[in-house]
C-alpha cells in the first residue's frame, strides 16, 4: 500500500458560509469515518490558520502570516491505499464533503525509518 497525502490550501474553505460550517464537518467527518471504516485512514487535520513558523538551517525562526503569493495547508489527510486512483477517489470525496478543492501527492517510502519504527516498537 502506498501513502497519499490529501491537502487544501489555507482560505479554500473562506467561500462557505459560516451557519453551513456545520454542515460541512458533518460531511467531512462522515468521509473520515467511511475511511477509517474502510481501512485506508492514517490521519488528517485542519491546521491554525497562518500559524506556521519556519525554522532556517541556522535555527533562525520566522512566525507567519505569509504574504499572500505563499500558499499555506488550511487541512490534510493521510490514506493508505493500493493506487493513485484510489487516492484520487478518496479527494473526490473530500472535496464534495469540504467545498473546495484536494490536492493529492504521493508519500515517498523511507524503508530506513520504518525500520526504526519497528525496532523502537519491539523494544515496547
């Protein structure tokens, strides 16, 4: 199984009225729920709007807000499915549940650090 990350863009969700916020984590948290149901949940969020700091190589941190030509993630979500189509799928349902659009990219496999998960887990 490969891992997808599943994202929209900070401000995506700024079209939708706010007496229909309910509405839509409704949505979404039943498209979660399909998800976890069907195995293929790891796991998502929404993220503090403009809340990110970078940090530089140096150690010097940088707090947001961005200007505005810099795309921050307002959400995600993390499946763990068989194809790029399933994960496709899975954003289409996404998209519907949250009004806007997902972006989908595919996690890369770092066999190193699964190998240090395991050990770390076999020693409890």
């Amino acid at each position: 199984m490969t891992q997808y990350l599943i994202s929209f863009n900070d401000g995506a969700m700024d079209h939708i009225p706010a007496e229909e916020m309910p509405d839509v984590g409704k949505a979404s948290h039943a498209v979660v729920q399909e998800a976890v149901n069907a195995g293929v949940w790891v796991y998502g969020g929404g993220l503090e709007r403009q809340q990110a700091s970078v940090v530089a190589t140096d150690g010097t941190v940088t707090d947001g807000p961005y200007p505005e030509t810099r795309e921050v993630i307002g959400g995600f979500s993390v499946v763990d499915v068989a194809t790029r189509e399933e994960a496709l799928a899975w954003a289409a349902k996404m998209a519907a549940a949250c009004r806007c659009a997902q972006d989908v990219r595919e996690l890369m496999p770092d066999p190193e650090t699964d190998a240090m998960i395991r050990e770390a887990e076999s020693r409890g």
